[in-house]
C-alpha cells in the first residue's frame, strides 16, 4: 500500500489572502474595483481576503494577472521589503 502525504498550504492560503488585500489596497482599489476587473463581486474579494473561500486556480490567476504578478508571488505573500512598518 502506497501512503501519500498531502503536504499543508495553510500558510499559502494566509499568504494568499494577505497579499490579495495588501495589493489591492495599494493600488487604492476597492473590494468592488478589483472584484470590477476580475470579474467577481465585491462579496467574493471579501471572502478570499477573509478566508471565507479560497477561490478556484482561474479565479487566482485572474487576480495575479490583475495585480500585475503571477500567482506563485500572489501565494508567496508580501516581500518583507514592502511589509508596512508599524511604529510603536
């Protein structure tokens, strides 16, 4: 018997969703824009940004597409050079 192990992408769906918001935010966008440009409401940019869904490979490709990167960058998250400082 052949034992596969599926490996965790817990930490590439939180990257995604960072980055999906970080990225729009920067741009200035609303949820409604890039969901506008993308091709999907405002209500599922929401629930990809929350963790409410994880959207399909095409929906994702989309997004990178729009955002001007690949989907591998999309799921890496935010650089460390673009993090915002948060002063204490």
């Amino acid at each position: 018997m052949v034992t596969l192990s599926i490996p965790d992408v817990s930490d590439d769906i939180e990257n995604t969703q960072k980055s999906i918001k970080f990225y729009r935010e920067r741009r200035g966008w609303s949820r409604a824009e890039l969901g506008s440009r993308v091709g999907v409401t405002a209500v599922m940019i929401s629930k990809l940004e929350t963790g409410g869904s994880h959207g399909s490979v095409a929906l994702l490709y989309r997004i990178s597409k729009v955002l001007g990167m690949g989907v591998d960058a999309l799921m890496r998250g935010i650089p460390e050079e673009d993090t915002p400082w948060v002063l204490m």
